[in-house]
C-alpha cells in the first residue's frame, strides 16, 4: 500500500527509494524537507577554499542530482586539473544529474583542464582515489549500519593529510526528552513547509528502516574510529548537523 509523502511522490510503508519519480522530483522535496539545505550547500563551497587547489581530486559520496557537486565545481574551476566526482548508487539520479550538466561550461573548463563527472556505483565496491575534500550530505544515514564504520575507514584511507570530510546528517539525540522535542520541532518545521499531517506521517512510515541517524556523539565516534581527530560542527539546526574533520 503506497501513499503521497508530498510534492507529487509516492512510497509505500517501509519502502522508501531514490530511483523513478523521486529522482525526477528529488531537488524540489529535499528543499522543502531539510533546514537549511541550499544554505549548506554554500557553506561546503566557501570551505571547499580551504582544500581545494591545483591538482585537487573532490568526490561527494550520493550526490543525487548533482546539484552540489556542480556548485562545487564551478566555484573552483578556474584553478588548474581540479577533478570533481558525484558518486550515487541510483542510475536514475546519475541520469538526472548528467541531463543538467550539458552546458560545456558546467562540465569542463578547456582552460585549466578542471573536470566534473558522475558516476554510479557503491562505495563498497568503488576505489577511491587519494583526494582533498569529501563530502556526503545526508547520504550515511541511509547506509546500512551493519557496514557503516567501513564508510567512515574508506573515506579517511582515501584522504591526503590534511584534506577534508564533510558529513552533514539528520541526527538522534541521546537524551529521550530533547530527542522528542526535537522530532516535534521537526513536524512543525514540514507543516510550515505546506505539508499535511498525512503526507507527514506516510514519510514517516515510508523511511522505516531505511533511514537510520546516529547522534551527534554516534557519528563522531565513527569518525574517531575511522582515524580523524579534529572534528567540529559547522553547522546545525534542530536535527540535522553538519561535521567538518581533517586528516
């Protein structure tokens, strides 16, 4: 049994995927969905100055319709053999993501031989080339937790010293009260955003399973373990948190 999670999306209980209409419709539900979501993504290209230079390799890890990777890309393009690859493991948001990038400009630049690419694949099975920056914006809470921690090892292995991760993700509170208070924020956050109780609660049922936050402290012990060590917020509101950890 399926039913409407709002902006012309549909998903049954428990059985929430990115691939087919979503993806077609995926820019505008995330937008209404997240806190701060665009916000975020100026954030990471103003730090992405801090690692990104000549001869730069950058990946973001499910990046969906390639809106960030692209924004990445075009504010560090001009600097020389810049390399930046969107990596999702739904065809369908590659084929999106490639579709908005037709325009030479968005692609490459032939003057500083700087390059944009997407490619679909899983990141259990994807070699990761030594890079400078990468990013996963809400992408590990949907990463099964059994082999989550080998994410986290991947992503550091693959890092050049002192380049960068950057992990933004929904998170769960520790603490029982603030983590209701919090949920409630949320679903007052989504009504303000034009969504129904129904649509709220059909979303809610839908990710069952599927999504899986960690806390704050969860994630960051992930992170520790993988072998960062300085790590701090960038940015949070509600239940959603963005990390910055440097080799």
């Amino acid at each position: 049994m399926t039913g409407i999670v709002g902006d012309g999306i549909s998903a049954g209980r428990a059985n929430w995927s990115f691939s087919g209409e979503v993806a077609k419709k995926f820019d505008d539900h995330v937008t209404r969905s997240v806190p701060l979501y665009h916000e975020g993504h100026d954030l990471i290209v103003d730090l992405s100055d801090f690692f990104i230079t000549n001869n730069s390799l950058a990946y973001e890890i499910g990046c969906s319709t390639g809106a960030l990777i692209t924004k990445l890309f075009n504010h560090n393009n001009h600097k020389h053999n810049v390399r930046c690859v969107g990596i999702d493991v739904e065809q369908d948001m590659i084929e999106v993501a490639k579709a908005k990038i037709k325009l030479p400009s968005a692609s490459s630049n032939k003057q500083t031989s700087s390059t944009l690419d997407f490619q679909c694949g899983d990141l259990l099975d994807y070699d990761l080339e030594p890079c400078d920056l990468v990013v996963c914006y809400y992408t590990m809470q949907f990463i099964n937790t059994a082999v989550r921690q080998v994410v986290f090892d991947k992503i550091y292995d693959s890092l050049n010293w002192g380049g960068a991760f950057l992990l933004f993700e929904k998170v769960r509170n520790s603490d029982a009260r603030f983590q209701d208070i919090a949920a409630l924020l949320y679903t007052d956050y989504k009504i303000r955003q034009g969504y129904t109780p129904d649509e709220i609660i059909t979303k809610s049922q839908s990710l069952k399973g599927i999504l899986e936050p960690f806390s704050s402290e969860g994630n960051i012990g992930l992170m520790k373990r993988a072998g960062f060590v300085d790590i701090t917020t960038i940015q949070k509101y509600i239940c959603f948190e963005g990390f910055l950890a440097i080799k």
